[in-house]
C-alpha cells in the first residue's frame, strides 16, 4: 500500500453533509469515501484525455 498523507480540505456545509450521508450508507468512513471518489473522478479524467 502506498504511503498515506494527511490533507486539510476546506469544503461547503451541504457536501461534506452528502459525503457523511455516502459514508454512512456505504458502511465507510468518510475520508475512505473521499479517497474513493476522488480515485474515480481522476481515473475518469485520465480516461477521457486518453479517448
């Protein structure tokens, strides 16, 4: 596993609030959400300069 680094994010009440709702529902904390959403959007981006 690759070494983890702690990040300080400033965001909007209503996302980090959707965020916690994705963790919970997921059964997930929710810097483990981020982390995954986060991977998702880059490897989309990578993907469609690719295309």
């Amino acid at each position: 596993m690759s070494e983890i680094c702690v990040m300080s994010v400033h965001l909007p009440k209503e996302l980090r609030q959707k965020l916690e709702a994705k963790a919970k529902a997921t059964d997930r904390s929710l810097a483990a959400v981020v982390r995954v959403l986060l991977n998702q959007a880059l490897k989309q981006q990578h993907d469609e300069v690719a295309a």
